[in-house]
C-alpha cells in the first residue's frame, strides 16, 4: 500500500533555465565516521538518486542519518570518498547555483527573530533575487504557493515567536520549497507534526517528485518510508557501517527491522505490524 499520488503540479515542473542546474546526486565510496570515535557510521556507500525519486533514509538513534544529509548537502565531508550534485563536487559550484540547485531543511534549523512568517518564507527566494534585491513577480508567485502548499495561509501575518512547534516546522518547510531547487534534502520533516499534517507533508513531497524533482528525505516512522519512498536506505548502526539499500518494498522487510531495530514485526497485508500488544490498556491492579 502506497500514498495516494497527487496528479503532479506545474507549479514543479522545471522551466527551461532550471534544468541544468542538478537533479542528481551521487555517493561514490562514502565513508563517515565520527571524529575520535571507532568504527563507521557508514562505509563504501556507493548510490546514485536522480529527479522523480523520493529516498528514505531511516536507522536507529545515533546511526548517522543526519550525517549523512549533512554530507548529501556539502555542510560536512566524508572521510573518504565524494558527494556528486550534477556529477560535479561541491566545490566546483558556484555558491549561487549551488543554492538554486539544492535546499536542504535541517532537523533543527536556525529560527530566524521575530519574523513575519511571509517574510521567512520569502527568504527562500534569496538565491533567485538579482543583485538589487527586489523581489520580482514570480518570486511572490513562489511565496503564495509555498504558503498554500503547505497550508500555512492563515499565519501569513503571524510573528514566528507566536507559532506553535509544528507551525514551526510547516513554515520553515515553506521556505525550503520557496526555493523551487531540483533537489530537496530533509532531515526527519515530520518532527512536531500531527497525524494529518504528516501524511499531507508526505503526499505532497511525493507530488514534489513525481513532477521531477529529487526529494531525499530521514524519518523515523518505517512504515511511511516504506508508503512514501521509491527506495530507501536503511543504516544498520553498527561500528562497520554497514547499510542496506533498494526499493522501499525489498529493504522495509520485517527481517531487516527486526535485526536493526531489535523489535518484533510482520508483515499483514502489506501493513506492518510492530510488537506484541505491549501497550495494550491493562486492568487495575490491586
């Protein structure tokens, strides 16, 4: 069972000059380890993700998840090997179409002061602006779509400082799409979110992608990743680094969960199932 698809927006298509700009990204032999600390987070991780995809990487507490976005981003190195946006390294990029090419949404992102909510929004188009600054037609286009896209059109006029946490997290979401990037990277998104934001959140990444975009995206609820995700890569949290990565229904298996997570599963219709009824209500006790 997967996520119901949007029918994909023109809103994300690529015009023209945008094309060129990155919609793939490519590990070759990554290796990433903790400084002063033995073992791997991850090693030899040789993937290659292009535009239509979405990715899942999902792992245990402390696996290295976030590390790798960071590496994905060009915000950290890896100790050995090199991240490709474009077949081309990071440094080879100009900092400008680096910044038009990839957006990144950090799992705890710097709060900007007492913003307006538009205006943070609005600090997505930064990239775009020419070098006076203004902002142009096409770029409030982007402001309102994000806005709608994300459901956050009634706060338009709020201060930041008066949102609740997951209005937080939708708005600086906003600005992350403001960008209108080929490739989006997000570290565990659905922080904060309740239940329908969440499963709003997810479709309409996967609308996102399905209108050729990259999305590459952390999460900690497996089962979504596994609704949600073309493939997935699943890092084990071991001191070899070792990870497993294919097509979200070949890696989300209740085998793997159960060796990496250390927690019962199967796998009924297609749902999977997590435990015993551990959390079950109990009778009182006397």
């Amino acid at each position: 069972m997967t996520l119901p698809r949007r029918q994909p927006s023109d809103r994300w298509r690529a015009a023209p000059e945008e094309r060129n700009l990155g919609d793939n990204l490519r590990c070759v032999d990554v290796g990433l380890r903790i400084p002063r600390m033995p073992g791997w987070l991850i090693r030899d991780l040789a993937v290659s993700w292009r535009s239509g995809e979405v990715v899942a990487v999902v792992g245990p507490n402390g696996a290295g998840k976030s590390t790798l976005l960071r590496a994905l981003t060009g915000l950290a190195s890896p100790v050995v090997g090199e991240v490709r946006l474009n077949d081309a390294t990071y440094d080879a990029w100009p900092r400008r179409d680096r910044s038009r090419a990839l957006a990144y949404l950090p799992q705890r992102p710097d709060l900007p002061h007492d913003m307006l909510v538009e205006r943070v929004v609005a600090l997505g188009r930064l990239p775009h602006l020419s070098w006076h600054g203004a902002y142009g037609p096409r770029d409030r286009e982007a402001v309102a779509r994000a806005l709608a896209d994300c459901e956050i059109e009634h706060l338009r006029g709020r201060g930041m400082l008066t949102l609740s946490g997951g209005e937080v997290q939708r708005v600086m979401l906003a600005r992350m799409l403001c960008t209108q990037a080929r490739v989006f990277v997000l570290d565990e998104p659905t922080t904060a979110l309740d239940l329908r934001h969440t499963f709003a959140l997810l479709e309409l990444l996967r609308g996102v992608a399905d209108a050729g975009r990259l999305v590459v995206l952390s999460m900690h609820e497996i089962d979504l990743a596994r609704r949600v995700a073309d493939r997935v890569l699943c890092l084990h949290g071991d001191a070899s680094g070792a990870f497993t990565f294919g097509p979200a229904h070949e890696v989300v298996r209740p085998e793997l969960i159960q060796r990496v997570f250390a927690i019962d599963v199967r796998l009924e219709a297609g749902v999977l199932v997590f435990g015993e009824d551990r959390l079950g209500r109990r009778g009182p006790s006397h």
